[in-house]
C-alpha cells in the first residue's frame, strides 16, 4: 500500500492525500510536479527512475489506511542524477 508521503522532498510544499500535484517514482520517492519539471526535469534524484501522479485514496479509505505523516525533505535542495 503506498504511504501517501506528505510533502515534496525538493521543496517541502505540502501534499495532502487528495492532492493532484504530487508525483512519486517507483521507490516512491515523493515530489510536487513543479519541481519534477521544472529542476528534476522528470527524473527522480534518489534513483533516477521516471516520475508519474501520484494515486488519490479516497477519503472514506483514510480512516482505516492512513497517509503517512513522516516527511522527507533534502534541506540542501534536490539536484537531477546526472
């Protein structure tokens, strides 16, 4: 079951479960689309795997599945895998 990380690990924005902006890799690795176009340019920087939205669990899932609360946030910036 995915995690539904709660923030992007580039920037920190916020990404609630229901959000539309966040992406995740495979790894689910957790970003804001912002970030993954504009400085990751769709590649992810921890494994150099693709990017893809990320899946909306419905709120009456919530209750019993919760999203995870733990953030993961690079405080130096995030730079694309060469």
């Amino acid at each position: 079951m995915l995690e539904l990380r709660p923030n992007c690990e580039c920037c920190n924005k916020d990404l609630p479960p229901e959000s539309r902006e966040a992406r995740i890799c495979s790894y689910e690795c957790t970003f804001c689309a912002s970030c993954v176009e504009t400085v990751l340019k769709g590649i992810c920087p921890n494994c150099g795997g693709e990017f893809v939205p990320r899946p909306r669990r419905p709120a009456n899932k919530l209750a019993k599945d919760p999203a995870s609360t733990e953030r993961i946030y690079k405080t130096a910036g995030c730079t694309r895998v060469a």
